[in-house]
C-alpha cells in the first residue's frame, strides 16, 4: 500500500491518542546487530567487562530473561518486529522490498498518533521498502553519510534526532541501530583478513581469553574469530554509551522509555540464520524512570519481537484498530501479569541470496521444537555463516575427524524435525526428537506448531501436514524455491534497468 494511502487508511483505522497519564514520553528504540544474548553482562557472559553500558541500562530497569526474536536474519526480523506480523503475513520473507505493504509500519502509527519519527542505520533493512517516509533519516550529516561503525555517529545522530523531536513540538520516536557486532569484526574484513582499523573498541580481548560457545569447537581460528567478535561487541557497548549520553545531555531522559535488544544472534555458525535457542534469545531491557523499578527481573513471561509494535503503541497511549499477531506486554511494563505467555513462535524463510530454506519453530521455558519441510540429506542449508573462519575450519577438521564430519553434516543438511531441551541443551545438540522418553514432549509442541500455523495462516502448513509424505514435502518446498528465485531475477532485471539510465 503506498504511503499516502497508508495515511488515508490510518485516519480511520486509529481509534483512541489517549495518553494514560498526562504527558505522552518519548521513545527510544535501540537495536544491536547480530550479538547474542550471552555476550552480555547481566545475561551471564563469561567475559567480563563486555558490555558495562547494556549492564547498567539494564540496572536501571527491567530485563527479561525469556525474550526472543523471530527470526535469525536482518530484515525479515526486523520487519517483524515494525509490523507486528509474522513474516507470511507482513510479505517480506527475506531480502526482496514488498514495494506493496498491505499493512502499516510502526513509524506510520506512531506518526498519526502525533510522534515524530527518525531513524539512524539499518534504515533499508527496517522497512518494507526504501526511501520510507519517516520524518527525518539521520544517516547523512552535512552531505556526508555517518560511519557506522564508528560510536561517535551514534552520539551525533541520537543528539540531532533528539534535537528534531524537540523543534517538531511533538513527542519523539527515535530509532537507533547500532551495526556492530555484524561483520566485519573490529579489525578484520568481511573475509577475516587482519586490517588496521581506526574506529577501535574501549576495551580489547585476546584469543585466549575468550568463552568457547558450546556449539562451536576449541581451536585458534574459533578463538581468533571470537576475540574479534567480542571486540565488537565492546565496540557495539560504546555506541550505547553514546546513545545514553546524548540523551543525558538533552535533559529528555526522565521522560524517555528507552528499549534494546539485538536482532538476533552472532554471525557465526549455529547461530545467525538459524533458529536454535542462541539464534533468536534476545537481550531485551527497558528503562522507564518513574513507571519501571531498577534492577527488574522478569523470568515469568515470554515475549517476542512480534510483540514489539502493538507495545510500543500503547506506551505511547495510541490504539489503533489494526490487527496485529503479536500482542502487547504493556502490561508487564506496569508490573502485571499476562496470562498465555508461556511459549514464542519463530519462522524463518530465506536467506540474502534467495536460498529457501523455510523453518517453523516453537519454544518455551524447557523446550524447542523445528519443523525443516526443506531437510531431503541433499539440499544443503545457505547461510550467512558460511564465510566465516569456523566455518571454514569445521570444513577442514571434517576431512579427518568423524565427529566433526558428523556435525558438519547436521549443520549443512539438518533433519526434518529437531527436539532439544533448552534447559539442559541451550546449545541444541542433542536432537530428542527420536527419544521415547520424549514422545508427548513432541506431540504437544507438534499441536501447538500446528494450531500457530493455522491461526495465522502459514502457507508452510501444507508441507507440515505432509511431513510423513517427503515427496510432498519436498515438492512444495521446491515450488517455494522457484518463487523466490522469479522475485530474484525481477529485482536483478531491476537493477539492470536501473543502471542504464
């Protein structure tokens, strides 16, 4: 739907501008890319000294300990988290624009509600497509476009949008994406060669120090790779610092909700596109001085990135009638309770480059459950990890080491259903799904997998029902693969076009 159109259709569709108590605050929005939830302090990193402003923004609110996103890559996450819609039904299933959104955004909302909205990096990746119509993109400053991974962008960016908000006489919704810890990593390319890199971290981790995750392996490359890794993710910490101390300085911060998470986890293998425990358990605080106590721990509900829009609205005191699949955990922000939070739904769809690979997933506190209509033993998984230096190195080990080849395997091929008990399994390597003693685990995550699906209206249901008929399966993935690959050859007959005017 065109934006303008949108606007017609948000005049009717909003129903109350009703702040709850007064003065409407502001809000500021903070994302960090691809990190892991236990690459923070106060979520159990066993680094010390990775993330002293997360840790602190943390203490001076409310952090909950069983967040998810949906999604292991960039923009079909993030779109889920603007829509309030799964991927199947907000169209934007990988890297492809829907050029025709049949939905509002949340800068939409937010802007007929009386907000004014800005957004600082990530702005292609946070929207169905680009240029949206936010009030102000802070990307580029004095003709020159911000570097984004130099943490001093983020204190400019945040105090000029703040700035903004302030001359609009509105309240202000401000979006902020810092980039690291995506790669390349502090100090290397995105091929992992050695550079020297002037935009450097506060702090620096050496191989020997750093916390092996449990679905990876010991060995120098893997330690190499992670202290370049952790070294963005100090990097990333800076840019909060940053973000924070810009809106110190603006005096806003007393009338400011302040939220962050990550979109999802490290770019390294079993993580980032994927939807394993590590992939999409997200660090998510929020600072809300005079509604939220510090030091607020949340371990009762579960919440996720699909929830984020219908949430931020009632902050703001707006309600639409527009139906949205996630819910509001407003309530949780007042220090209530929700009753029918004790599971998270994720999807995944295809990678950058158009492989699909389509993953339905259920978990709650104790379980995960993944449905891969895709797993036949030949069609191999694309990810955007493959390029990595663990990667590479698991390649190698596979050629002489049994377990290792093993593991390789399962990484590039999978099965069609996976079972792991996150409890004892966060780093999900024992698959249960073949366990007797876990057969009514299955059943009932598989009716609840089931029930999602139909609810909301996931096309994946006709190859979930024939997941005892592979060669039902496998053919109705095989149709969804040529449909990407005819959205691929139009964006790329696009772009050629494009390039001759």
């Amino acid at each position: 739907m065109p934006y303008k159109n949108i606007l017609l259709f948000l005049a009717f569709a909003l129903l109350s501008l009703t702040p709850a108590n007064g003065e409407r605050p502001n809000i500021l929005f903070i994302t960090v890319d691809d990190m892991n939830c236990d690459s923070v302090g106060v979520f159990g990193c066993e680094l010390p000294d990775t993330t002293p402003n997360m840790d602190r923004l943390a203490g001076q609110g409310l952090r909950f300990q069983y967040a998810h996103v949906q999604v292991g890559n960039c923009m079909p996450g993030r779109n889920v988290m603007y829509s309030g819609l799964y991927s199947h039904n907000n169209g934007v299933l990988g890297f492809i624009q829907n050029k025709n959104p049949s939905h509002p955004h949340l800068s939409d909302l937010l802007q007929a509600g009386g907000y004014f909205t800005a957004i600082f990096g990530k702005v292609a990746h946070s929207t169905p497509y680009t240029p949206y119509a936010w009030d102000m993109d802070l990307d580029m400053e004095d003709g020159k476009k911000l570097h984004v991974k130099d943490p001093h962008s983020y204190y400019r960016s945040t105090k000029r949008g703040i700035q903004a908000g302030k001359d609009s006489g509105k309240p202000l919704y401000l979006n902020i994406n810092v980039s690291d810890p995506h790669k390349p990593f502090y100090g290397l390319t995105n091929r992992q060669v050695p550079i020297d890199d002037p935009r450097k971290p506060s702090k620096y981790f050496t191989p020997e120090e750093v916390p092996i995750p449990g679905f990876l392996f010991d060995d120098p490359k893997v330690r190499f790779e992670l202290a370049h890794y952790y070294m963005s993710v100090r990097r990333a910490d800076d840019a909060v610092g940053e973000i924070l101390r810009a809106l110190d300085e603006s005096g806003q911060a007393d009338n400011t909700v302040v939220m962050l998470i990550s979109d999802h986890g490290m770019a390294l293998p079993w993580a980032k596109t994927a939807l394993y425990h590590h992939s999409t358990h997200t660090p998510w605080m929020v600072r809300w001085p005079g509604k939220i106590k510090p030091n607020t721990i949340d371990d009762q509900h579960m919440i996720s990135a699909v929830d984020l829009t219908p949430t931020l609205l009632d902050v703001a005191g707006i309600k639409p009638t527009t139906k949205f699949d996630g819910r509001s955990f407003f309530p949780i922000l007042e220090g209530k309770t929700q009753k029918n939070r004790t599971q998270v739904f994720k999807e995944y769809n295809e990678n950058s480059g158009g492989g699909s690979h389509p993953i339905r997933g259920v978990q709650n506190k104790r379980f995960l459950y993944l449905f891969n209509p895709w797993s036949d033993g030949k069609n191999k998984f694309k990810t955007a990890t493959t390029g990595t230096l663990a990667y590479q190195r698991m390649n190698e080990l596979a050629e002489t080491d049994p377990v290792m080849a093993e593991r390789l395997r399962i990484f590039n091929f999978r099965t069609v259903e996976e079972l792991y008990d996150v409890v004892k399994d966060p780093d999900c390597r024992n698959n249960l799904v073949n366990h007797p003693d876990y057969r009514k685990t299955l059943d009932n995550l598989r009716m609840a997998q089931e029930k999602w699906m139909v609810k909301t209206k996931d096309p994946i249901i006709e190859a979930f029902h024939n997941r005892k008929n592979p060669e039902a399966m496998y053919a109705y993935v095989a149709k969804l693969q040529a449909e990407s690959n005819e959205r691929h050859a139009a964006r790329r007959k696009a772009q050629a076009a494009n390039s001759k005017l």
